[in-house]
C-alpha cells in the first residue's frame, strides 16, 4: 500500500469535510473534478492548495501546474513527490 | 394585504413540518437543542457538506416553503439576519489566529451574512433580486418591510425569512449585545411566501409592520401603529411580546395594561423561542399556527421588544377578518 496516497485521501476527506465518504471509496485514478468522481468545485481546488501547504510544506505557485497535479491522487501523489525532489 | 402561503421554522421546539406545533409546545428548557431535521432530504450533499447550522436551516426552511406554496422558484429571497454566521466566522477568525501561511477559503466565503441568502439561490437555482438585512433585532422587520414593498411594486411569492445561530461565546458577550438572559441562548430560522395575491389556502394576512430605532415610549408607538390600521387595543385578540423587562418606558406588560389589552391574551414569546437577535421571525410563525387552530383569533400583533431602544411591531390578520 503507498502511504502517501492513503495520507491524501484522509487528508483530503478531512480538508473538504467529505461527509459518508471514506478512503476505500476513493480510487487512486478517480477523477476528483469530475461529477463522476468526487465532483469537486472551485473552492475545493482552493482548499486543495491549503492542504498541500499544511501537510506537506507545498506551495502551488503556477495555477497551470494545480490543473494537473489535481486531476487524481494518483496525480497529486506524483506531483509531491517530484516536488520534494526539487 | 399580504397573504401568506407558507411558513417553516427550525427551532428548538418541534415546528418544523408540524401544522399545531403551538398547541403542545412547551416552555424552554435550559438544557434544549435545536431540533434538526435530516437535512440530506432537503440539501444535495455536495453543498451539504460545507454548510454550518444556519445555512443548513435556512436552505432547509426555504425549500419547505417552496414546497408548500407549491411554487417553482419565488420571486426574490430577503433574509433578515442579526449576527449572521457566527459558526463560520468564529472558524475562520481562529483559522486567522492560529494558522501560518495559506488561510483554508471555505469558512472565509461562507462567514459574511448574506450567505444565507446566497446559498438558498444557489440550492434553487434563483436569479431573482437577493437581499439580506441586518438591523440587530430589528433584521426580520426590515426584511418584511422590503418584501411588502417590493410586493407594492411588482413580484409574486416572495420568500422572506429570518436566521441566526447561537455559539458558546455569545454568553460570554451578552451584556455588550444587550442581551438580558432570561432565557437561553438558541438558533432558530423561520421563513414564510409573501404574496399580494390571495392564493388556494392562505394562512394568514401581514396587514402592517413596522420597524423603530431610538425609541422612547412603547406604548405610544403601539396606540399609533394601531391607530393607522383603525384598530383599538381592545380589537387584538392576541400579542406575542419579547419584553424582558427595565424597558425605558416601564415593562412590556405594563405598556399592555395601559392599552388596556388583558393579560391572558399577552404572551411572551422568548419563553418558547430561545433568545436570538431574529425571535420575532419565530413569533410570526407561532401567531400563524395558532391562527389556524383557533378561529376566534383575527387580529394578532407581534410586539418586539427584545432590545430596549428597538421597537418591532407587525400586524397579523387572518384571511376571515
């Protein structure tokens, strides 16, 4: 199991107060945007970008690089770990 | 005259979905909470989700409303509002105070007080004109007032109502808002369809309301109020009062003694609502359920006095008078 998607799913869950949903119910390719998927808004991106700086020590600068580091856990997870490689 | 076609409260007495609620209530206890309905049947979960107690009251009381006049959209949402989201406010004030860095936007955006209507827009897809007045407890009045005015001009099925929330801190604070407990701190929303057209089964009628600030004498604000609607004290068969005594021209009561209004058809209002800023919201509520459970009641005035320099007075009639 990679720790650091589960770590985002109850992060995320926790951060976004999403109610009845637990990280089981989450894939690891969902799409988070999508109504399909989680079906997150416009502020959930913006509370994304909180999350990321309060748990992980990342700031999202480039809104370009948000579009697609927020597509999935996959994404995210890929997009922190390259990060911290910086 | 300004029919009401539907009314809604959440409180922390049984009101809400609960046609004869004034007959069982009982007073307030000390230990009373707010009695939620399951707000998933009312709210998608999407938005449920963000959503603190007075927004989920709100939106909830608002669709019931809708649901009741049997109406699609209304045509405008005007909420009164003393203290707003205090829930929302108190997170992002302590988000401010113990957070480094980046600032989490939910509790932000949802803290200021038109929230409340912002989110009942946007739960019914509404684009019609969105108000929110906030006049301390004089905020339900002054929606009122702006609902019959728009009325007076043009729109149908207006959707008015009232909301305010408690939190721990507001104990604490009670003297700086001048608020005299005498009974417990509560939440409570109350929303009603105001239309200038007799519809199938209207409630009741809002014949007048008033709203003064600085007031001096309430007993000669009441004698006038009543004489521009050609009624005399002796025609009321009802006043819901929210006086808590100390009042600059004496105790509520007395003002009604003087006028001559018997004190079993006198009551306190607060005794069953809680204290919060927008009671007299609650007040309307009560003096409907009563109406429609016993006929002999035509003309009903809601007298607020809550806070001494403000003065809230709306004339209630039912569709017989």
């Amino acid at each position: 199991m990679d720790n650091l998607k589960e770590d985002l799913k109850n992060q995320i869950i926790e951060q976004l107060n999403l109610e009845d949903i637990t990280p089981a119910d989450i894939a690891d390719d969902v799409l988070l945007f999508d109504d399909g998927g989680l079906g997150l808004d416009s502020i959930d991106a913006l509370e994304l970008i909180v999350l990321l700086e309060k748990y992980h020590g990342i700031q999202v600068i480039n809104p370009e690089e948000g579009k697609v580091a927020f597509k999935s856990i996959n994404t995210m997870a890929e997009y922190i770990r390259n990060r911290k490689v910086e | 005259m300004y029919y009401i076609s539907a009314a809604s409260s959440i409180t922390h007495q049984p009101t809400f979905q609960n046609v004869g609620f004034s007959a069982v209530i009982e007073p307030l206890r000390e230990s009373s909470v707010l009695l939620n309905p399951d707000y998933k049947g009312f709210i998608d979960a999407g938005l449920l989700r963000r959503m603190s107690k007075i927004l989920r009251m709100s939106v909830a009381c608002a669709k019931d409303c809708i649901s009741q006049a049997e109406i699609e959209q209304p045509g405008a949402i005007i909420v009164g509002t003393g203290l707003g989201c205090l829930l929302d406010t108190e997170k992002f004030l302590n988000n401010v105070l113990t957070i480094e860095g980046l600032l989490p936007p939910t509790a932000f955006i949802q803290s200021t007080h038109n929230t409340m209507a912002g989110q009942i827009s946007l739960s019914i897809g509404n684009h019609g004109y969105n108000m929110t007045h906030t006049q301390n407890t004089l905020s339900f009045e002054n929606a009122l007032l702006d609902a019959m005015l728009l009325l007076d001009e043009h729109g149908d099925n207006i959707l008015v109502g009232a909301a305010d929330e408690a939190i721990e801190f507001l104990n604490e604070i009670s003297g700086k808002l001048h608020f005299q407990l005498t009974h417990p701190i509560t939440s409570g929303a109350s929303f009603f369809i105001l239309s200038n057209v007799k519809n199938v089964n209207p409630l009741a009628c809002v014949k007048d309301s008033r709203a003064i600030g600085l007031v001096q004498h309430v007993g000669s604000e009441v004698h006038a109020f009543l004489k521009e609607n050609e009624l005399n004290a002796e025609d009321l068969d009802l006043v819901l009062f929210s006086g808590v005594g100390g009042h600059i021209s004496g105790g509520v009561e007395d003002v009604f003694e003087n006028l001559g209004i018997a004190e079993n058809k006198s009551h306190n209002y607060l005794t069953y609502s809680g204290i919060y800023p927008t009671t007299s919201a609650f007040a309307l509520h009560l003096a409907i359920d009563k109406m429609k459970t016993d006929k002999s009641l035509r003309n009903v005035l809601i007298c607020n006095t809550f806070i001494q320099s403000n003065l809230g007075l709306t004339l209630l009639q039912s569709i017989e008078a």
